[in-house]
C-alpha cells in the first residue's frame, strides 16, 4: 500500500530574500557556469546548500543550513500539509501547465515492487547523495514519480485549491512559472490519499537519490535504540504527477556518434529493415511527428537527413531475445540495440567519449555540421505510457530513455530527518 503524508516544510522565509533569486534547477543538472551564476545571485541561494563549490562540502551544507535556521532564513511550517505545485511552461509554441504535489511518501525497496524504477543507476551519484543525507540529516531536494489517476480525483481538487492566490509564485531560470499551494484540509488531504490504494509508482526522475534515501533509512533504523513506522526517514519528500496529466511531457534524447560515421555499406544493411528517403534539414520535427505511431528515426551525416521507418517491428526479435514485446517496442531499444549494436556493430558505447546526448535536435545537427560529431540520430520520445508499462513488466529502458520536461526545481520545499521527527 502506498502512504502519502503531509509534511511540515522547511521554506525559505522573506528574509531571504527575492525567491527567483534563490531557487535553483536540480543539483546533478548545474555545471560550473550555473554553480557560478547561482552563487552571484544570492548569499542564501539554494546551490549553496544542493552543491557548495568550497571544498568538504558536506560539512559546508550542514554549517551552512544550520545557520540559516538559526537565522531564520528558512523555517519551518507549524502546521503539516501537502504542497500542491504547478509548472507553466511553453514549449515548440504550445502552452503546458504540469499539474501535481509534493508529499512525504513511504519508501519501498525495489523488490517490494511498490515503487519502480524505469532505468539503471550508478554507484557515483548515490554515494554522493547519501554523503550529503548523512551530513546535513535533510531531504533537500525532491524525487519526481508517476501515478495513475483516470478519474481525476487529484487534478480536479488541485484545479479547484488553484482558484486561491498561491503560496508561492516565481518564475525560475529557464523561463518557467512556478506555483505553489498549501493542502491542510484532511478532508481534501484524504481525497488525494485515497487515490494512491493499491497503486504501483514508477520513479520518473531521481533514481539514484531515491535508492539513497532507502539506503540512508537502513542506517537510521540500524542505528536507533527505538524506531516506529512514522520516523521521518522512512518517507522521503517527493513530487507526484498523474500519468493522465496534459501538461506531463517527455522530450526525446538524441543520440550523437562522436567517431563513427555510417558506411555505405552500413546504409544497405539498413535498408533491408527500414523504408529510407532523404528530406530537408528543416523537415526533421515535421517528419518525426507525422510518423510518430512509427518506429521513426533520422540519420543526419555529411549535412544530409535521412528518414528512416522500420519496415516489420518483429524484426527486433533479432536483436532482442529475452525481453517483453513493451520493451521491444521502444524506439530507444530499437535504436540501441538493432542499429547501434546489430547492424553497425559499434559495441560498447562510452557516454561523453563514443556517445554524447542532446536534448534538442537542432544543436545535435549543428554539432554534426560543426564537425563536434561525425553522425546523428534524431528520435521521437517515450510516451508516459510506455514508461509505466516497462517498469511494471520489472524491466530497466536503456540509459537517457526519459527526459521529463521541465525538471522539479529545488529551493521551495525541505524535508528535515533529524532525530525525533515524525509525521504522523
């Protein structure tokens, strides 16, 4: 069974400051040039406590978090509740509003097959997350998950709740409008708790800090003299959208080979599986979303564009054995694993070395024509429906399968997991 709790945030208080000032994308989506910029913008700016540039930064986000407690720049909420948080966004001129919450949700071990990941995680990420778990003993940042509400029972009471003024109303770096709205009623608390029985979650971003928050809960328990199922550590603060949600968008992630172009007679190998023609550079999108129901590509080298529609999907069964036909169907596993590793017999591909990934497909073809990559393939995304449908067959899509737009940005909600803390 699924446990969704309210929470009392920690948040940050006027004090602080301009709240555009302080929020901040993600920690793992900030380079150095961000990290610059944030640190310019605010003595109180949230990277200062995701990822401080100072050296020991784990002791750094600690002192650094204690103090701004101590000096009431964040604080606490007396009353628990959950966070009602819309993003509006724009995006290839069409206007999207992604509806959802954050909440303290229980956390579930893999095999417990509650919660579920959809994609792979590497041991770097998580002991860094669960180094600055054990430091700071916070939740700084949320995960992103999915959950299916066909009736709309959420979105219908967040549409309503929205009709009041916001708690809060920024707009973050990449242009989009953040919301944000206080649940407290238990009436309309127990609404949205009572959607999430005998439900399956599936993890949408934030794998690694999801695994480290379970790792991290381990510890605690381990460690205490006494422990009870409402010990804050046994939920982490998350961010939950309906699948069935309109404004719920995944963007492709284009693959770009940086030292292999496609031979000849790599191009007639392909086309014994894949109907192909050559279309204009400025036709790529056009294409793309006309043959979406398709498995559809397009290969870009020595500035042309080439179409490719796989002729017969069974035709995977040849490169994919042990595997449901959900799996089979993704573009990405086709791509990866028909073209890349079958046909081309490229091997191994090391990320940011044989492979790189852009999110849009004009900088991968200017990357291409720029002489940075030898070839592109431009892809259309995975839906939001293939996603829960891999997951629950407890199968794992290929790396950069998924990049769910815009992410949660971090600065508006905290999640304390020090000793004594409850939620009840």
């Amino acid at each position: 069974m699924v446990d969704i709790r309210p929470f009392k945030a920690i948040r940050y208080t006027e004090k602080a400051g301009d709240i555009e000032k302080l929020i901040v994308q993600p920690y793992d989506k900030i380079d150095a040039e961000m990290q610059l910029k944030y640190y310019d913008q605010s003595d109180y700016n949230y990277c200062r406590l995701t990822l401080p540039s100072e050296e020991n930064r784990y002791e750094v986000a600690k002192q650094r978090l204690e103090k701004w407690l101590l000096e009431k720049i964040l604080e606490k909420d007396e009353i628990p509740g959950l966070y009602v948080y819309y993003q509006e966004y724009e995006l290839f001129g069409n206007k999207y509003i992604r509806k959802g919450f954050i909440g303290a949700l229980r956390l579930h071990p893999f095999n417990e097959k509650i919660v579920l990941p959809h994609e792979k995680t590497h041991k770097g990420p998580k002991i860094d997350r669960l180094n600055m778990l054990k430091t700071t003993k916070h939740t700084l940042e949320t995960g992103f998950i999915l959950y299916s509400d066909p009736d709309k029972k959420t979105i219908n009471l967040f549409d309503e709740i929205s009709q009041e003024p916001p708690l809060i109303n920024a707009k973050d770096d990449l242009g989009v409008l953040n919301r944000i709205w206080k649940l407290t009623d238990r009436v309309h608390i127990k609404i949205v708790q009572d959607v999430f029985q005998d439900q399956q979650l599936v993890i949408a971003d934030g794998h690694h800090r999801y695994e480290t928050a379970v790792t991290y809960r381990d510890m605690r328990r381990s460690a205490a003299g006494s422990w009870s199922e409402d010990d804050v550590p046994e939920f982490r603060m998350t961010y939950l959208v309906p699948v069935e949600d309109e404004g719920l968008v995944i963007l492709a992630t284009h693959r770009c080979l940086a030292k292999v172009k496609v031979s000849e007679e790599k191009m007639n190998e392909l086309k014994v599986f894949f109907d192909m023609n050559e279309i204009l550079k400025t036709d790529i999108p056009k294409f793309l979303k006309e043959n979406k129901d398709k498995h559809t590509f397009v290969f870009y080298q020595d500035g042309r564009a080439t179409s490719l529609i796989l002729k017969d999907a069974s035709s995977i069964n040849r490169y994919v054995g042990d595997a449901s036909d959900d799996f089979k169907a993704l573009d990405v596993v086709i791509l990866r694993d028909m073209i890349f590793h079958g046909i081309m017999e490229l091997g191994e591909l090391h990320i940011d070395d044989d492979i790189f990934y852009e999110r849009w497909w004009q900088e991968a073809v200017e990357e291409v024509d720029n002489g940075t990559y030898q070839a592109a393939f431009i892809l259309n995304p995975t839906s939001a429906d293939q996603v829960l449908k891999v997951a629950k067959n407890g199968e794992r899509m290929p790396q950069k399968a998924t990049d769910f737009y815009p992410k949660m940005i971090s600065g508006f909600t905290m999640l304390s997991l020090e000793e004594g803390e409850k939620l009840l």
